[in-house]
C-alpha cells in the first residue's frame, strides 16, 4: 500500500485480555517505530526495528508490553493481561533508516479502551 | 535528556491572521528538528524538518527556523485558512539513538 497501515482501527476488551495490534509498513521502509499517544499528549515512544532487529525498547512500559517483526516489514506489537491504564491510541510509523533525520511516516493508529 | 516543550492550546485565530506557535527543545548532541500535523480523524503527516542550525524548513506557506542559540524551532505562517486547523506536534530527532521526542501538541482553530 501507499501508507502505512494499521490494524484493527478500533479494539474494546476486557480487563486481563491479551491484545494483538498489528503495523504493516510503508514497503522498502528499514526502520519501524511504535508509539503510545494519551489523549491530548504527543506520541510517546515504546520501541523501534531496524528491519528484524529490535534496536531499542526502553520505552516499554512493563513486560506485559512486547513487539516482534520477524520478517523485517510487519510488526506486531503485543499487550498481555490488559489494564485499563493500557486504555491509548497506539501509533505506528517507518521511515527509510539509514539516518536519524529521516522523517517517520505514521498510520492512522489503533484505539486500544480496555473495559 | 531530549524533550520539547510548546505552547499549550488552544490557539483560536481569525482566517488570514499570523500564527505562531513556541516550540523548545532541550537535547544532547546535534538534533533534527520537525513538525507534524494531525487533522482531525488523521494520522500524523510531517510538515516540515530542518537538519542543521540556521536552517528554514518550510511547507505550504508554514515556516519554522533552526535556532540553536535560543533552542527554538517556532512554527509561523503569514496567513491561517479555515483548513490549517488541526493539532500541531514539535519533535526532535535524536541523532545518536534515532528516537523521536514529540511535544504535547497544540490544536488551532481557524475560524472564517
């Protein structure tokens, strides 16, 4: 696709569900990055990929929290045992790598409301 | 540590007013600097980046400049449209781990 593309849209669940959210990047794009944005906050990071690779996850609030991209271009980012806390919209982006100025491209996210 | 700070919203302008909007950012090393746009029920589109010191990003009639003596990057435009109207984000670049740092966001609205 042109874009990224990020999916569900929308996910309502449970408290203690696990929660799959998936990234599919823009194609040729090295680098892939997943955020947290809270309502009326900026985008906050949780973890980056350069192609496979998970370059750093410092921002990952717990380890309930992890991602994979195991093929270098789809990534999932996965939450185990949901809190409502975990309630956000997720974000996800890829950008060319290579550099660090390199402008991230982002998707339309997921709204993750755990009930 | 990296952080950007702007300016809380929201900013209400009149259509063909001035806006400014105040972006500072605190960084180790040498960071390249941007900002972002989201309209509304849309993701995050990049605006406009500047790389280096003195440099001018601009796009669509906005403008922001690089200055590294006073660690801004204010986002301008001479003349707002009904169609500027969204959230804007200031981020950083961290050179050395390729991370982004997003400010807070400051929504506009531009009336006609």
């Amino acid at each position: 696709g042109a874009g990224v593309s990020q999916s569900p849209r929308y996910k309502v669940t449970k408290r203690g569900q696990d929660v799959a959210l998936r990234c599919d990047p823009i194609s040729g794009h090295v680098s892939l990055y997943w955020y947290r944005q809270a309502l009326g906050q900026g985008p906050e990071f949780l973890t980056y990929f350069n192609y496979e690779a998970q370059q750093d996850k410092s921002g990952l609030p717990n380890d309930r929290f992890s991602a994979e991209r195991p093929e270098g271009s789809i990534s999932t980012l996965t939450i185990q045992r949901t809190e409502q806390r975990d309630s956000a919209m997720y974000r996800c982006a890829s950008s060319l790598g290579g550099a660090p100025n390199q402008p991230q491209h982002f998707g339309d996210g997921t709204r993750l409301s755990i009930l | 540590g990296n952080s950007v700070t702007q300016m809380e919203g929201p900013v209400t302008l009149s259509e063909e007013a001035f806006l400014t909007i105040n972006c500072t950012y605190t960084a180790t090393g040498y960071p390249s600097l941007f900002w972002y746009v989201q309209y509304p029920g849309e993701g995050l589109q990049l605006l406009l980046k500047a790389t280096k010191a003195d440099d001018k990003g601009s796009n669509k009639g906005f403008e922001a400049t690089y200055r590294k003596e006073t660690t801004s990057f204010h986002l301008e435009k001479g003349s707002v449209q009904v169609s500027d109207s969204a959230v804007y984000f200031c981020a950083l670049s961290d050179p050395n781990f390729n991370k982004f740092y997003f400010g807070s966001g400051t929504k506009l609205n531009v009336k006609p």
